[in-house]
C-alpha cells in the first residue's frame, strides 16, 4: 500500500520518506511541552507558531539558523530570539556571531539529546505506519513515552541515588 500522506525531503544530500516530529523542549527539564507531526517535505520554520507555548516560563526562543528569518523575528511577539545565525554565500559569519552560535548550541544541544534518545532507546527514527494520522498517534505515544522515562530519571537524580529503580 501507498502512503499518500508522506513525502519525500533531501537533507545533506541524503533522501527521506515519511514524517517529521517537531518539538518544544523544556530547556530546565528536557521534557517535551508540545510537538506537531508533519510530512518530510514541511520545512522546520513554517511550524514554530505550532510549538511555541505562551505558557513557558522561559522567555527564549532556541533553534537552529533554519529559522531565521525577518519574518520568524516578528512571529516571536513576546519570546527573545536566539536564533543562530546564518552566513550567506560570499558572506561568511563575523567572529562575534560565530561565537554567538557556539553559545547558542550549548542550550540547543538539550533538544538534540531528546531526539538522539528516541533514536537510540525507543527503536530509532523509523515509523512503520501509513497515513498521517497514524503516525500522529505513534510519534505522540513515542514523546510521552519519553517525557515519563525523562521523569523517572528526574525523579532518581532528587532522590540522591541515580541507580535506583523505579517501582
């Protein structure tokens, strides 16, 4: 059978089929506040207004240079962006916004280790359903399933003894 709702996107020269799973991840907790599904081909900064949460007591905005853009800028309302920066061709980065970026991807890396756990821990990136609402469902079960495994480790850290097990 045919997924109809998927399609196909090109990043770093390699091609993907499917769906996306984009995240606003708490930067204090690395739990994930919200998240929206969408098919490959939907590029990252067309979905920020879906995830961003007026209700986060963080006052920023983190994400990578696919985002900025004048428009997204003036999408923030409230949030201070820290959106890297983007050279351009034939007008490479400035040393001050080099190091702006490397400052940024320390806080960014947060999310990075969000997907790099569903990836290594919960049976890697593939979804093995057709149709997007199926895969809404899976992605959103994969993300609570790790937000509850985040909080149990959360929970052994207060406790003081990392190797406890929950019971």
């Amino acid at each position: 059978m045919k997924d109809t709702d998927a399609h196909w996107s090109k990043k770093h020269g390699k091609s993907y089929f499917g769906y996306k799973n984009h995240i606003n991840v708490d930067n204090k907790h690395k739990l994930i506040r919200t998240f929206t599904v969408t098919d490959a081909a939907t590029h990252d900064s067309q979905l920020l207004a879906l995830v961003l949460d007026e209700a986060n007591t963080e006052a920023s905005v983190w994400a990578d240079s696919a985002y900025r853009s004048e428009e997204t800028e003036q999408r923030l309302g409230g949030f201070k962006s820290q959106i890297h920066y983007k050279g351009q061709r034939g007008k490479p980065l400035s040393a001050h916004k080099k190091r702006l970026n490397r400052l940024r991807s320390t806080v960014r890396a947060r999310v990075e280790h969000v997907f790099g756990f569903q990836h290594n821990s919960m049976g890697g990136k593939l979804i093995r359903t057709i149709g997007l609402a199926r895969a809404k469902t899976k992605i959103a079960l994969r993300n609570l399933t790790y937000n509850i495994m985040r909080y149990l480790q959360l929970e052994r850290r207060k406790s003081g003894n990392r190797f406890a097990r929950a019971t």
